[in-house]
C-alpha cells in the first residue's frame, strides 16, 4: 500500500551502484592477470628462465611461442605469466607498508591537532616534494639492487600521499557529532579513534591505494628498466622491457612492447577501479548525511 | 493590519479573467519525477493564489512540498520533473515560458528569498555589487544603481550604508544579511516575493526584527508574498490567508485568524495541539502518531488517514475534494468532526 | 534525597578575551527538570559542554551526585559519563554510521554496565521498546532512520547507561512539529518512570515550558532571570526576557511592542 523512504531510496540506489562496464572489465583483468601470475607454473607452456639462442626474437604468433620470445630466446608468455608475481607483489608490498605507515601518521596528526599536526604535516610536504624514483634510486645505490629496498624506499616516499588523505578524511569524520558522543559516553581517545574513526576512514583509503598501486607499479618497472629493481634471471615487466631494449633497436619490439602493454593495462584497471571505488564511497557518505 | 488584509481582499477578486491581476496563480499543479512505472509523485494538484500586496502562507512540515511549490513559482523544478497544470506570475505562463522569459521574470517580477542568507549571497563579492547586480541587469545606470542600493540598505535599516556597500558578507551578522538579501530582492520592485522559511535560522528576537522588516517593506513595495514557513504561529501571525500542505497536497486554505480558532482539517488542528504554546494556560501537548510522509510514500485515498484519529474506511476510497467548511476550503470528509 | 543532584557554582568559561560563560550558578534537584534558555551567543550550549566534560570550564564548579567534577583524568571522566548524558542537536550526526543502532546502543553499555553480552542485547531490546522503536528499527543503519527515530536511539543509548542527569542541548529543534511532539511526550513520561532529571537547553520558550520545572535565561553568558518556568513566563522581570517572549509569533502579534521591549532593553 504504502512506499517507505528507505524503500524508494534503495530503489534509486540499486540503479545507480550497478556496475559500469568499464569496471567490470577492469576487475576481470586484474583477477586474470593474479590467477596467471599464481598459476604460472601449471600455466606457462615454457620455463621463463629457459634460453634458446636458436629460438631468439621469434615475432608473436609463433606455433609454441605465442608471443614470440626475446633475444635469448626465452618465452614472452611465459615470462610475463611469472613476472606477474613480483610486479604486482612488489606495489602490494609498497601500498601495505605505505598503508600502514599512511594511517599511523594520518591519524596521529588529525587526532593530535595544534603544534604535532603541524610537524608531522610540514614533515609530510618535505617527503612528498621529494621525488620518489630518486629516493628509490639513492636507496639502491647505497643497499644494493634487490626489491626489498626500493620497496621500502617507495613505501616511505607514498606515505604522505596515504598520510594527507587520512589526516584530512580523519579531520572531516572527527568533526562530526557521533565523535563527540562517544567521548561524552565515556570512551577513551584511543577506541575513538580505532573503533569508529578508523573504520569510516577506510573506505576512502581503499580507493586512494587502488591508485598508489597503480603508480607503485610503474615506478617499480621504471626502476627495474633501469636495471635497479629485479635482479636478472628474475623476471618481472619493468626488467622485460629493459632486456627489450637492444631488440627494440633492431626493429623487433615484440618483447619490449607486449609486457610494456601488460603495465599498461593493468595500471588503467587498477586506476578504473580506484576511481570507481572512490566515487561509489562518495556517494554513500552524501547519503548518510 | 486588519484593514490591510480587507484591502488586498478587494483588490484581488476571485476567479475568471481577473486572475491574471493576481501576483501568483497556481492551478492544479502536479509535479513528478520520472516517468512511467518509476515515476515519482511530489505535488498534487495543488492550486494556490497570491493576490497583489497579499502576504499568504504555505505551512507544512518536511516533505509536504512547500518549498517544491514555491520554487516552481519561478519555474526552478527538479530535474527531470514533469509538470501539469498552469503557474502564473503576473500574466506569465511559468511553466510553457523560455529560458529568456524566466530570466526576465526573476530579474523583474518575481524575487526570492532563502532560509540561509549565507548560501544566497556570494561570499567574495560586495555587498554592494551584490546589490546593484540586479538592477544593472535591468538596464539601470550604474550611477543610479548605486544609489538605489544605498537607499534600500538605509529603507532596511543597515546603518551608514555608505560603508556597507563596501563591506563583505562575512562582516555581517545572520539577521543584518537575510536584511541585506530582501533589499536586494525588492530592489527591482517585484510584484511577488517568495519567501522560504527566512527567518528560520535566525535567534526568536532576530526574526521579529526581520519580520517586521519583511512586512513594512513589503507594504511599502505593494508586493505580494508567498511565506513559506513550518511554524503555523508565524504564518498565523502575519499572514492573511493560509494554506496548509501535507504530502504534497493543500489539505486546507484558511483566512489565517480563523485557522486557530477553527480548523477544518485533522491535520491542521493536529499541528496545533501537538505544538506547545508560551500563551495562555499550560495545556497539554497531543502528539500525532507517525512521521510526516512525502506523497509518493502516502497511502491511496486521504494522504493523512493514517495518521488521523478521525479516519474511516470511506476516507481510503479516493483523495477528498475540497469543499468549503466554517471559512475554510478543506480536503476532508468529515470537516464537521474536527470544528463542528 | 534532598541534596541536589546536579549543581554548578559559579562558572566561567573564556576562550582567549571572550567570556562564553560568565558566572554561571545553579542547582538540579533528582527528578527535576531545569530548562536554560537563550541565544545564540548566550553561552547556553557551552554551559551544556561543561557539564558534559567536553569543555573545561575556566572557573567555577560543577558538583555531580554529591562530588566535585574535578580535571580530565580517564576516571574522572568514566565516572562523569556513568552519571551524565547529553543528548545533541543533530540526530544525523550522533551516531557511528556504519554501526546499526542496536549496536550503538550496546557499546556504552559494555563500558558502563556489567553483564554478559546476552543481558545486554535483552536490555537493547527493553531500551527499543521503552523509547516506542521497533527491534527492526534497531538493526537498521542511522541513515535509514527518520529525525524522529533517530533521536529516539540517541534518548535509548543515553539510557542504556542509566544517567542520573540527561542533558539535553536543543534536542528537539531540528524536528518538525507532529515528532517534536512525539519526542517531548516521551521524555515527559521517562521522567515519570525513572526519575531521571533534565536539563533542557533550547531557544524555544514553548518547549521550556512544556518540558521543565525551573528555568534560567541567559544572556551573552550570564543569568538574567531565574525561577519557576511558569512564573518566567507570566511576568518576566528582565526586559531580555519581556523582548524573548513578545518575540514569540502568535496570532496576535504585536511588532510594535517587540520594538519597545527592544528600546527598553537599550538595544541598537
């Protein structure tokens, strides 16, 4: 007989929240691009390590070699498949540990206010003015190649970008009323803080290190391009492209420009997905006020 | 006050070709969003008329569309909303009307004035740019236009006027704003002014400031206004007819004093019996059972049966007609129930 | 049983030059009701921040069940909220909103009230019922609430605690009038039932008057005038109080005489 409010607003809310295309898409890549990586062994029709000087610089299409291979004849396909571990390991890797720091920071500047807010923002801007590639870069240069140091290095250098989100988020979501009702209740600064701010800051958060994992992702094969990120026969993207590079040059681009694609791809569904993600939050939070 | 009202009833008779003498004519306006199955009901058939140098009230609660209607007034809908009906400021059709004409009839005819004077005045301008705009857009030299805003922040008592016009929203207090806003809004000598619950974000004593303000200016500009407002006692107490929404329907039109003394609709006397009072003895208050309801979620037949202590099963049957009872038109079956 | 339960001595609060409340000194009697009305600017709601312990005040005291609210340590402060709870404005914004009410309801009472998780989720359900929610409403979200109801979850919450004092800061003001009515009529009956006492900030001298016993009116941060909320209303001995009530629309309002009461009380 009678429609209720919450009735005619989920009704308007289920059109909206379905999923756009694009997303879907995105989403159905990155899954596909995990399971390989995961899958590789069982997957990939060669070993990613396995040289084959006969074989070499093979054009995609090839019978057995489907994406051709590169100029020591190892699999294209194949390498990609296993370099999918470390690549999107590695920007997991820098996101988490950029989270956690992101968090710490963020909500101790907004929680604390006055002269601490003040350091620890002005103590952000210097980190975030400084370019991450070559804070990576210098961390290498002084701990050697590997990823654990440029993951580190990166981490350290995203933090503001987490930090600055969540200072301001936690800013925003503190100012509200229930915050003060929980300290009127009794509750300590700390559950607050844990309990209710963290939790509502989240969602936003999510969505802002869908998209550090996108730049983490690039940064991490820009420096395994400059031959500072993975250490050879370990495979990952950045590294493919920079083997690519003497192949590239004798107009066989095949083994550069494939994984080069792969960066690319993923890194727009990552970012589709982040910006989705973030709009989808944004909407639920105008409706709740 | 009283010889006012009998003025603006003679100068504003009723019905035929005469209506276009009206400052603000709505007929039978619905209003929905969407279409078909998913169509979404805000106003039905609502009819409201404004006569020249009136004040008339729409009182209602949240969701009752009064704000809705009054917008439409300056053909500011939804988007995406359908309209039937006819809405007439002047003699202008709003609803058939062009972008141009709309302009034409906010710049000159029809003014409006909002609940925050904050949000209706932009924060880095002057207040006297602010104030000239509108009447510079009308083709007022810019001389003259200057010395128009003095006069008027002077006619709306803001001291030295001559630094006003040079001072920034934000150095002024709510109450001198909203001050500010209806200068502006009666600097083109509308015809109809729509106010929108003005003074509700204003202290008690404020709003008898700018109450008294509104109506003296408003007597002076022989404008005629639609005072959009929650508060029945407000509306009661300086208008001089009242229509009174719930769900976006006019369930009663009254001459505002006899509103209090005899109401015709459950819901108007509801209203009041559930409103406390600082006059006369202490008596109790009698709240009315469930919430206020938008249209598209009322129930088939009487928006208000079931929140109403009087509702029968005829009352389901279909949505009441309005029919004269005591000095009111009401929307309800048993008028005779609620004032005998 | 005739101490007060709430009493405030002399109170100040000044941030920076501004003195937001100036002297402030009153007492609630258990089951009483004290209504603080006022302005914006009065100081009624930071009197209201004080007793609540959100703001320390800069002299002055309170004194809760018979003890001196003193500093902001943890116990102080647990012991303040087992005693006293404030209700606000916003219904909107006084709850987590990702938390379902039923839940939100609980999570003070884990911190205040002894009792397993069972005998608390019993007690939610009383809590619902008492303050007229249904156990639906009470796994719904805030947001799928009305005003109304949300309002009443924050009044359950607060009782869930079992307060001796609920301060109550414009608590009805955001509401239309038909749930404003709903919501006075209950808080009317808890104090039957319970005994609870209240103190009732608001601008409205209509609501004061139905909900409280005794009233002070405030004026950029002192009392003006204090008594019995009848008496204040049949003849204000201040002019602020005169301006306030002349202030009020009714149908026969007379702006001429606001205007004097304005004159007299040497207003611009």
């Amino acid at each position: 007989m009678t429609l209720t409010i919450p009735a005619l607003r989920a009704r308007s809310a289920r059109r909206r929240r379905r999923r756009p295309l694009i997303v879907s898409l995105a989403v159905a890549f990155l899954v596909l691009i995990a399971v390989t990586g995961l899958l590789a062994p069982v997957l990939a029709p060669h070993s990613p390590d396995a040289t084959s000087l006969l074989n070499s610089l093979l054009p995609p299409g090839t019978e057995g070699y489907w994406l051709g291979t590169d100029s020591t004849g190892r699999d294209v396909l194949s390498r990609i498949m296993y370099g999918a571990r470390l690549s999107l390991l590695a920007p997991l890797g820098v996101v988490l540990l950029s989270g956690v720091l992101g968090i710490t920071i963020g909500l101790l500047a907004a929680r604390a206010g006055g002269w601490a807010d003040a350091v620890i923002s002005r103590g952000m801007d210097i980190v975030f003015a400084f370019p991450s590639l070559l804070l990576a870069m210098l961390v290498v240069a002084v701990f050697g190649p590997g990823l654990t140091a440029p993951i580190c290095a990166l981490a350290v250098s995203y933090t503001p970008f987490v930090g600055r989100v969540v200072r301001s988020v936690a800013l925003q979501e503190g100012a509200r009323p229930y915050m003060e009702s929980y300290r009127v209740m009794g509750f300590g600064e700390l559950w607050v803080t844990l309990r209710h701010l963290l939790p509502n800051v989240m969602p936003v958060l999510i969505a802002q290190s869908a998209l550090a994992f996108g730049y983490a992702l690039v940064d991490l094969a820009s420096l395994s391009y400059l031959g500072l990120g993975v250490r050879p026969p370990d495979a990952d993207w950045g590294s493919m492209i920079s083997q690519a590079r003497s192949a590239i040059l004798q107009g066989e681009p095949w083994s550069g420009l494939l994984p080069g694609l792969v960066v690319l791809l993923t890194v727009v569904s990552v970012n589709v997905l982040g910006e989705h993600l973030g709009g989808s939050i944004g909407r639920k939070q105008s409706e709740g006020v | 006050m009283l010889a006012k009202k009998t003025l603006a009833r003679k100068e504003a008779p009723d019905g035929g070709a005469e209506d276009r003498r009206d400052a603000l004519g709505v007929s039978r306006l619905s209003l929905a969003v969407g279409a078909g199955e998913r169509a979404i009901p805000l106003l039905a058939d609502v009819t409201v008329r404004v006569g020249r140098g009136e004040t008339v009230g729409l009182v209602g609660e949240s969701g009752s569309g009064k704000s809705l209607t009054a917008r439409t007034a300056l053909g500011m809908l939804p988007r995406g909303a359908r309209a039937t009906g006819s809405v007439t400021v002047s003699d202008v059709d709003v609803l058939s009307a062009g972008r141009k004409t709309l302009r034409d009839l906010r710049r000159t005819r029809a003014s409006m004035i909002f609940q925050d004077p904050r949000a209706s005045i932009n924060p880095v301008r002057r207040i006297g740019d602010y104030l000239t705009e509108g009447l510079r857009a009308r083709g007022v030299p810019a001389r003259a236009a200057a010395e128009r805003a003095l006069d008027l922040l002077d006619q709306v008592g803001i001291r030295d006027p001559g630094s006003a016009v040079r001072r920034f929203p934000h150095e002024f207090s709510g109450g001198m704003l909203q001050r500010v806003v209806i200068a502006g809004a009666l600097s083109t000598e509308p015809e109809l002014l729509l106010a929108d619950e003005p003074t509700t974000a204003l202290d008690v004593t404020t709003q008898a400031e700018v109450i008294a303000l509104l109506k003296n200016m408003q007597q002076v500009h022989g404008t005629g206004m639609l005072f959009v407002t929650h508060d029945l006692d407000l509306a009661a107490a300086i208008c001089d007819r009242i229509y009174v929404m719930y769900a976006g329907r006019i369930v009663e039109e009254s001459v505002s004093a006899a509103l209090f003394t005899a109401p015709a609709h459950p819901y108007t006397r509801a209203l009041l019996e559930a409103s406390p009072s600082v006059h006369g003895d202490k008596v109790a208050i009698k709240a009315i059972k469930g919430r206020p309801r938008a249209l598209a979620e009322s129930p088939s037949g009487c928006s208000f049966r079931d929140r109403c202590p009087l509702a029968g099963d005829d009352c389901a049957a279909s949505v009441p007609a309005h029919r004269p009872h005591g000095t009111s038109l009401v929307a309800c079956l048993h008028p005779e129930q609620v004032t005998p | 049983m005739n101490a007060p339960v709430l009493s405030v001595t002399s109170l100040v609060k000044k941030f920076g030059h501004f003195t937001a409340v100036d002297d402030v000194s009153f007492e609630l009697m258990p089951g009483a009701s004290l209504g603080i009305v006022g302005e914006s600017g009065s100081g009624k709601t930071t009197t209201a921040r004080i007793l609540a312990g959100l703001e320390q005040p800069t002299s002055g005291t309170v004194t809760l069940d018979g003890r001196a609210v003193e500093g902001h340590s943890r116990r102080t402060r647990l012991w303040q909220a087992r005693r006293l709870q404030m209700i606000f404005q916003d219904p909107y914004g006084s709850f987590d909103p990702r938390q379902t009410i039923a839940q939100s309801i609980a999570e003070p009472m884990r911190l205040h009230v002894p009792g397993s998780a069972k005998e608390h989720r019993a007690r939610v359900g009383e809590l619902l019922d008492q303050v007229g929610l249904s156990s639906r409403a009470g796994e719904s979200l805030p947001r799928d609430l009305s005003g109304g109801q949300r309002q009443r979850a924050a009044i359950a919450r607060a009782l869930g605690i079992a307060p001796r004092v609920l301060v109550l800061d414009e608590a009805v003001a955001a509401l239309d009038v038909s749930i404003q009515a709903q919501i006075l009529t209950l808080l009317d009956e808890l104090r039957g039932d319970t005994g609870i006492s209240y103190v009732f900030v608001s601008h409205d001298l209509a609501v004061v008057r139905y909900i409280t016993d005794t009233a002070i009116v405030m004026r950029h941060g002192r009392i003006v005038e204090r008594g019995e909320t009848e008496q204040i209303l049949r003849s204000p001995q201040h002019p602020y109080t005169r301006l306030l009530l002349d202030s009020i629309p009714s149908p026969d309002w007379d702006l001429d005489r606001v205007a004097q009461d304005r004159r007299a009380l040497d207003l611009p």
